[in-house]
C-alpha cells in the first residue's frame, strides 16, 4: 500500500491547525504520517500537533519556505502531500490524490486549489479572481505547467530528493509553491485538478496590504530564476527533452 506523510508548517497557528488535524483524523483513507513544523511559534502549535498525533519538527527559522523543506526532508512517506494550518480538507482529499498516484505512473505533483471561508464575500472574490484565478492563468504559460498550490499539493518523495537541493529554502518573502513549481524538470508532470479542493482561510486577503504582500513575493521568487528559467528557456529545455525522448515515427520504424 502507498504509504503518505502530510507535512504542515505553522507559526503560531494553534487554533486553525486544530480544526485541519480534526480533518485529517476524518479521512476514508488516512494518512500514514503527519508532520507539524513549529516554525517558531510562541502559542500552543506544537502542544496542539501532539495531541491531534502529528510528530512535530522544529524549524527555529522563520519563513514558510524553510520550515515547508524542514517538513519535506523529514517525511517517510512515498507521497508528500502538503497542507497549510489553515486548511480543512474534505473526508475523500486523501483517497482521491492516492487513487489518482496509483494510476498514473508518470504523475509527480498534484495540486488542487482553495475555497476560501472566515471574511467576506468581496474578500473571497478578491482572493479567488485576483490571487488563485490570476497566479493559474498568468504562471501556466510561463512555466509549462500548472502552478503548485501550497495550501493543496501531493508529490513523489523522489520528486523532493531530487529537487530540494535546489530549492530557495533560506529565502523568506518568496513563494515556495512557486519555487518549487519553477525548479520542476521537463519529465516531471504536475497535473491540476479542480475538484481536488480544500477550504483555505481568507484572512491573509482580509486587507489591501495582506493581499498585497502576497502578491509582491511573486516577483523576488521569479528574479530568483532569471534568466535560465524565463519561459522561452523553459520552453527551450522542454523541447530538447522531448525531442531526446520521442519515440521514433512511422516511417523510421517502417523502414
């Protein structure tokens, strides 16, 4: 049986982090290993892990890239799923990534996407139309594939092993879901999947200069790969890939 850890980074996250282990502990399929990395935190985040059975790793950095690789590197699992503390995945989100791993070989990463809740209905559209609807729109053509969303993903371990030597893991303001979706090589697919949804707090969209900080980390995370990773050389290097891995046409083999 395909064996999962899901790694959750929190800093000071104690009462949300109760409600996303609740959920876990509700899964048809559950997991086999949750991480909480303590990130840091001066409330009850790492007292609340224990108790809702997550092995808790501290990461005394602070900065979700670092403490997310912390939880990465120490995962057991043959998939990595991802969650933040504030996500509340629905019964099946385990089973349904696990069932789509164990029939598509060549998969690497999934992600899913969010359903905001707490806030307002205006706070909710904002989050969705302008940050989840616009990184899916605008970083799809730039990287080659879809973003990965880091409040929703699941990947092969040997996806990490290869990738987390690369990883901008000591940088603060960046986007380590975008980093990481910016470190994906050309065989390694990632998939979206739009019914493979959490709900996601809107608080970090709660004000203009919340959404604004998060908008302008994607910016540092991009010049971090420029220019060997602007998407003409993306798409450079995704050509001479297929091309090396093609199989040869009809008329090759005929003759």
């Amino acid at each position: 049986m395909t064996t999962v850890t899901v790694v959750i980074p929190a800093r000071n996250d104690a009462e949300m982090l109760k409600v996303c282990l609740a959920a876990l502990a509700q899964q048809t399929r559950p997991a086999d290993e949750i991480i909480v990395v303590d990130n840091s935190s001066s409330d009850a985040t790492a007292l609340v892990a224990r108790v809702g059975g997550a092995r808790v790793v501290t990461e005394p950095v602070p900065g979700i890239p670092q403490a997310a690789s912390a939880g990465y590197d120490a995962a057991s699992g043959e998939l990595i799923a991802r969650l933040d503390a504030d996500s509340v995945p629905s019964p099946d989100w385990m089973s349904h990534a696990i069932e789509r791993f164990e029939h598509e070989p060549d998969l690497a990463v999934l992600t899913g996407i969010g359903d905001f809740y707490g806030s307002t209905p205006v706070v909710h559209a904002l989050g969705r139309v302008v940050y989840l609807g616009g990184m899916l729109v605008s970083l799809t053509p730039y990287l080659g594939h879809p973003p990965i969303f880091g409040s929703n993903f699941m990947m092969r371990r040997e996806i990490w092993q290869e990738l987390s030597g690369e990883v901008h893991r000591t940088q603060r303001e960046i986007h380590d879901d975008l980093d990481l979706s910016l470190h994906i090589k050309p065989w390694m697919r990632v998939a979206y999947d739009p019914t493979w949804r959490v709900a996601i707090s809107a608080r970090p969209f709660a004000t203009f200069s919340g959404l604004k900080r998060r908008v302008s980390w994607v910016v540092p995370t991009l010049r971090n790969h420029w220019p060997e990773d602007s998407p003409w050389a993306r798409r450079a290097a995704r050509r001479r890939w297929h091309a090396a891995h093609e199989p040869p046409n009809r008329m090759r083999r005929a003759s």
